[in-house]
C-alpha cells in the first residue's frame, strides 16, 4: 500500500511517498515559494527507487494547484519519480493543524469533513486555510482516491477539561471554543508510542515528558500513554520561548504595547510570532548560529541561551507533578535530536528529580533513537527522531482499515 502524506502550508508544500509494506520511504520533497517570483522544488528519492536520487527545479509556482501538479508529474515521472503512474497510490494522509471540537480523530476526508474544517479556520488562522488549499487540491487531481486528514491537536485531545481550560468567562469557551488545544500531536504520540517500545512498556504503562524542540517548541506531559497536559495552547504561540515566538508572557503585555507604542493589533501579533523568542532576545533564532555566538562571548546570546534551557527546566518541574512516577523524558525534532549541549543543559542539577544525563552518551547528534542517560538515572532520558509523516501515514492507514 502506498501513502502520499501532503503537508501543505501558505506558501510551501511538504510531501512524502511512503510504501507502508516495506515501511519505507520512497521520495520526499518540499516546494518553497508558493504565490512567489521565484519558486523552488527540491525531491530526494530513496537509491534504488528512481533514475534519479535528487530532483531539484527552480521556477515560479503561482499556487499551490500549479506545485502539486508539478510534483504528481515528478513523482510519476519516467526519470525522475519513483512510481509509474499516479494510480499507484492507494490512499493521501493530510497534515492538518487544527481539528477544534469537531474533529478528534483522524477521519476520511469528505465535504462534511472539509466544512469543519474550514469551520475551525478562525482558531487558526495561519494553518487551516493553508491545510485546505492542500486537500482540494488533491481532491480534485486524485479523485476517487481515499483521502485522511490528521490532526495536529488529536494527541491532546485527551487532556482533562481542568488541564484544557482557561480561566476567563466560561463564556468565552461555549461561545468560541476559546481552549488549550495544543500542537505537534502527531510529533508528541510518535514519539510516545516509540518510547514505550524502548522502555519495554505497553503504552498505556508510560509516564513521560515529551519534548519536542525544533523552530517551534512544545511539551507535553503523558500519564498512561494519554496526553493530559501541553504547553501550547489556543494557538502555537504559547507555552516556552521558541525560534521566533514568545512563548507564554504576561497577557497584559499587549494592551500595554498597543497603547504606549500605537501598535494595531496585528502588529503586536506579528511582534510576537515573528520578532520574539530567540530571535528577539539576540537576534538570531537558529540554535546553531546561538552556540557559536556564545562561544564568542555573545552576552545576548547567552541570555537567550539561558532563558530557553530555565523556561523549559520549568516546564519540566510542572509536568512531573502531574504524570505520576515518571518514566522518562523524550527529547526531539532540531534541538533536542542534534543539540546535545542544550539537552545537557535542560538536564543539569535536575539529580533530585531522579534525572542524571550521561555526557558521553549525550554527546553528538541522534540520528536514531538513543538512551543518554547515567545508569544511575531513575528516570530514563531519550532521544528520538520525530517522524511525522510516518505518524501521519499510520494514521492514515489506521482509519482506512
Ligand atoms: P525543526 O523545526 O524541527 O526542523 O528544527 C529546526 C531547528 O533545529 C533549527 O532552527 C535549529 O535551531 C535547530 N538545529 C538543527 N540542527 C541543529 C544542530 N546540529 N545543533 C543545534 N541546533 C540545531
């Protein structure tokens, strides 16, 4: 059975051709530039699957119609794809970033479905629209071919209502679904299904920290398998500092802004999404850059450095008081797969919570799931490489079947 999981933002188109058989990937690609001048399509195909491993083309794609049919002909290519013809694909997994209240679940895609979806744009007015210019899209070039949304909020849909919450009018929440909804979930129940396998666990056995930390950052805390608590919320603007976001700050912070500097409200938004986070503090939002300015003695850096590995240390603190005796912490996506200093830092001075990092386990990139921690630790420290278009294709799978 093959599976084409679309992941489609407003301006670029990730996709992935998995053959579920073999488990393997067969070719995946990413069209940057959508609606620009200037577009870029770059394939990589797995050795042995196609005349070509890497397929790469440099031109403008006026919407996401004109990149998804440029990337049906590569795939399908003679040369350059890995299957003969689109008819091959059994089935499309859509990335889809906010299921509300009306979608808990994956689910086969039909016009109800997109409906509630596009019903759940103004709770994410970013992504959704995004998510379903994707799904039409392949609606119309795959007709007849079953097509499954998974929802980014789906893992946290078990959090309890005391967890989900917030505590302002009820009213707010009946009358416009005003919740802690949270993101990454398919990044958060990958890694929590491969996690229980390490540790030897059924799934419904394990506590853990997730902590998935990458341009976007989120945590969460699983109690029996279950999500029941996460640090995004209403949008992925909250919870710890990230890449260019705010993470969670004081709520009056933005009347005080709107009124002493004059910013619209779409101006705070932008400062916040855009201009915050690491970026705001030094300058930079790429981990990478922030090490090697530090190492220079960057005073900056090193603050934005220190603020990101105390805010996550807190979280940390918060959701071990909540997920029972806790199995382990799972680190992953770009920093907590291949940032080893900052996994290390994260786990420093944390041996009163049974938490011991080994340094030389630690050391390096994961490439692969990995334990770090000392022998020991009480609690088990991983590293697993998130894979959220395998997660995506499973679920896929799962609601055909
Ligand atoms: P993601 O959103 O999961 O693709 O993560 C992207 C982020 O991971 C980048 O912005 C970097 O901050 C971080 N990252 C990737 N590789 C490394 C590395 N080798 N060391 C430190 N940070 C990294």
């Amino acid at each position: 059975m093959k599976i084409f999981v679309i992941n489609s933002g407003s301006s670029s188109l990730k996709y992935q051709l998995l053959d579920m058989e073999s488990g393997s990937v067969m070719a995946t690609g990413l069209v940057e530039r959508i609606g620009e001048p200037t577009g870029k399509l770059t394939q990589k195909n797995w050795p042995g699957e196609a005349k070509q491993a890497e397929v790469e083309r440099e031109m403008p794609f006026p919407n996401h119609h004109a990149a998804m049919h440029t990337v049906v002909d590569l795939v399908a290519g003679q040369d350059t794809g890995v299957i003969a013809s689109t008819s091959e694909i059994d089935a499309i997994g859509h990335r889809v970033v906010q299921g509300g209240e009306t979608l808990f679940t994956s689910v086969l895609i039909d016009d109800d479905v997109v409906a509630k979806i596009r019903a759940n744009c103004p709770l994410s007015p970013l992504h959704n629209p995004a998510n379903l210019v994707g799904i039409e899209v392949a609606r119309e070039l795959f007709a007849g071919v079953p097509q499954v949304a998974v929802f980014d909020t789906e893992f946290h849909q078990t959090m309890p209502p005391h967890a989900f919450t917030y505590a302002i009018p009820y009213e707010l929440y009946t009358e416009l679904k005003i919740r802690r909804y949270g993101f990454h979930g398919t990044s958060h129940r990958y890694v929590t299904e491969q996690a229980a396998g390490l540790l030897g666990k059924s799934l419904n056995e394990v506590n853990l920290i997730t902590l998935h930390l990458g341009n976007g950052c989120s945590m969460a805390a699983v109690r029996g398998g279950k999500c029941i608590d996460t640090s995004m919320g209403l949008t992925p603007l909250s919870g710890v500092m990230m890449g260019t976001r705010s993470g969670d700050i004081d709520p009056a912070i933005l009347p005080f802004l709107m009124k002493e500097k004059k910013w619209s409200m779409e101006q705070v938004d932008a400062v916040l999404n855009k201009q915050s986070g690491l970026k705001g503090i030094c300058g930079m939002n790429d981990m990478r850059d922030i090490h090697a300015a530090v190492a220079k003695g960057d005073k900056r850096a090193a603050l934005a450095l220190d603020m990101f590995v105390y805010q996550i240390k807190k979280f940390i603190g918060a959701f071990y008081a909540v997920t029972g005796p806790l199995d382990a912490l799972v680190f992953t996506a770009g920093i907590g797969e291949n940032d080893d200093v900052t996994r290390s830092r994260i786990c420093a001075d944390l041996e009163h919570l049974g938490i011991q990092i080994d340094q030389k386990r630690n050391a390096g990139r994961k490439k692969s799931a990995t334990a770090v921690h000392a022998d020991q630790s009480k609690v088990s420290i991983l590293v697993i490489p998130t894979n959220e278009e395998l997660a995506i294709a499973r679920a896929t799978l799962g609601v055909l079947k």
